[in-house]
C-alpha cells in the first residue's frame, strides 16, 4: 500500500465527480489517499485562496516519513502566484532527508523547477488525481509506467521516432513548455547544462509551440542542451489560414535552427496515454533512426511497497 498526499496549488477542479472517481480508484487499489479536503476547495478559479494553496506546499516539508506520494488534483492556473512565498531551501532540506515522491505536470510544472533550481530535487512528470486516475476509464499504459517510474530505480521507455539516428547523456528536466518559457529570466529556471530537455503542452496553436521553442532557443537554453525530445501537444492543431503549415513545419523549422538532436514522439503530456518522468534523473537516450530509447536511473523510488499494477 503507498499514501497518496492530495494538495491543489492551482485551478479549481471544476470536475468534481472525476477526482473523486480517481479517489475512489486508488483506494480500491489498495491505496490511502489524504488531505481529500483540498478537492472542492475554492476561491474564484482557484483551489482556494492564496494562502491556503501555498499552505499546501509550505506543509510537504512537515510530512511524516509514511506519506510518500504528493498528488496535486490538478493544474490549469495559480501556482505563478505563489513562487515567491514557497520556500524552496525548505522543501528542499527537506527531500534531501528523506524524498517524497512528488509527482504532476502542467501549471505544477514550476514548482518542479523551482525545486530542481533550489536544490538539485528530482520530482516526476506525470498523472495527477482528476485528469488522469479520475479518468472515466484508466488508461493501462498510463498507470503501469506511473508505478515503473516510482518503484524501477532504473528502467528504460521506447517510442517510434522520426529523428536522425543520434546519442545522448544528461540530467533529464522540463515540462510543460508555457510553464519553462515563463520561468526564463526567473530565479526558479534551473540552469541545466548538457541536459535532455523534454516538453508538452496542450491547447496551443502550431505557431505559439514554435515561438516558445525559439524563445527557449534565443535565451541559449536550447544549445546548451545535449537533446531535445518532444512530447504530445494536445490540440496543435493547424487552421486554414496555416495554409500547410503544421506541428511538423514548426519542429522542421526549429531542427534547421539548433545543433542538437530533436527526437519527437514520446507519449508524454496531457493525453491520457503518457509516461511518467523522474525530472532530475539521468538519462541515457539512442536513436536508430527509427526507434528511441531513453533509460532513466538516480531517482528516489518507493520501497517495499505492494501496489497494484492493474488500472481498475
């Protein structure tokens, strides 16, 4: 059994049934699942006002040593608010004891790098309660490489890849795209040097991915990096004014512009079929030219712990 902390540093989750469906699903699971209270809190659009949303951050470096698992209920907008009262240094003493398994993407993704800024601290890229575990049917794929990541100190994923056969090692970090290119010139922008840089996003038009990628590209973050790999963008999709013009004109268009490999096709993001990511990790990736590998090893795991690999 593992424990499930719940806390709501962004949106409100206007679908209630869905988180308490993915509520439900973990505790037949064989898991617990605490702090529910935060699921129908709310303020405006938020999960509250703000300081009970920071609370909720603000609280992870007091955790009992039991409470393994943190699991925001969703994302959308709000934790921007918070970056400068969330106390990072403590946060990150505090996984330097004994880490919690910090895991969700999307607007939680500044945190993430906040603490990967702060204090070198892994945290993983992946589900979250409503979104993903309160989904109407569990995906499989989803649920078995969530408890890959936090159980196999070392395990590898394998997506088809239409990139140039290439090799490369480094710190895997990223995220959510919108949430990395807010972050440039901040201090919770984590100056990773010869790293595997990963990205997604969701609901943005082919043109705005390929203006955040060169925004990336123009403040160097992208050169120093060793690859490039991108994820699912969710509903990028082209207009008839783009007369051709597609996510894949813009990945072409970026390709000609950095020196680095950029592999695509990795499940990975807002789509209900997506790989969880130790961000921090080392990562190890080949290409054939047809196929990608990327083997993940460093990142805290849970230990001893029974879980249930079936996702209903």
């Amino acid at each position: 059994m593992s424990v499930f902390h719940l806390i709501a540093p962004s949106g409100y989750c206007i679908n209630q049934e869905a988180a308490l469906r993915g509520i439900a699903r973990l505790e037949q699971a064989g898991h617990r699942v605490e702090n529910q209270g935060v699921v129908s809190r709310r303020a405006q659009r938020f999960a509250g006002d703000e300081a009970s949303r920071l609370a909720d951050l603000q609280a992870l470096a007091e955790l009992s040593e039991s409470e393994r698992i943190v699991l925001p209920v969703r994302g959308g907008y709000g934790v921007s608010r918070l970056l400068p009262r969330v106390d990072f240094a403590a946060l990150a003493a505090r996984q330097q004891r004994n880490p919690l398994l910090i895991c969700g993407h999307s607007d939680f993704t500044a945190i993430q790098l906040g603490l990967l800024a702060a204090g070198d601290v892994i945290t993983f890229s992946g589900p979250m309660l409503a979104g993903n575990f309160g989904a109407p049917e569990m995906n499989a794929f989803t649920w078995r490489h969530f408890w890959q990541a936090l159980t196999e100190p070392r395990f590898t994923l394998q997506w088809a890849s239409d990139a140039a056969p290439c090799e490369a090692q480094g710190k895997v970090w990223g995220g959510n795209l919108a949430m990395l290119a807010s972050l440039i010139g901040t201090p919770w922008m984590p100056a990773i040097q010869d790293g595997i840089l990963v990205v997604e996003d969701i609901n943005e038009h082919p043109f705005r991915v390929e203006r955040m990628l060169l925004q990336l590209h123009y403040a160097g973050i992208l050169s120093r990096q060793r690859a490039i790999i991108l994820g699912s963008f969710t509903a990028a999709k082209p207009n008839d004014y783009d007369c051709g013009y597609d996510l894949d004109a813009a990945v072409a268009f970026l390709r000609e512009r950095v020196s680095v490999p950029v592999v695509t096709g990795l499940a990975f993001g807002h789509e209900q079929e997506t790989v969880t990511l130790p961000l921090g990790a080392w990562g190890e990736l080949r290409h054939d030219g047809e196929r990608a590998n990327l083997t993940l090893s460093g990142h805290p795991v849970l230990n001893n712990v029974e879980k249930n690999h079936s996702a209903d």
